[in-house]
C-alpha cells in the first residue's frame, strides 16, 4: 500500500492526552477515514 503525507491539526489537548494514553492517532485516522468513505459510498 502506497502512503501519502498529510498534515492535521488537532486540539493540542487531545493530542496531548492521546500520547500519554498511547493512543496510535494515525491508525485512528486512517481508521476515521475508511469509515467514512463507506458511509458515503452507501449513501451514493
């Protein structure tokens, strides 16, 4: 699978919470996004 670099911003807060929680953000948002394009693929 190829990748492309894309950047967000994000609530300092929660980022910050997010690492000390381990929390992945990238597989978080990978995983938002590819939800998301189901949803709108079943809504097409």
């Amino acid at each position: 699978m190829s990748t492309k670099v894309i950047s967000v911003r994000v609530n300092k807060e929660l980022k910050e919470e997010a690492e000390r929680l381990g929390i992945n953000l990238r597989e978080v948002i990978e995983k938002a996004i590819k939800e998301r394009i189901e949803i709108e693929k079943k809504a097409c």
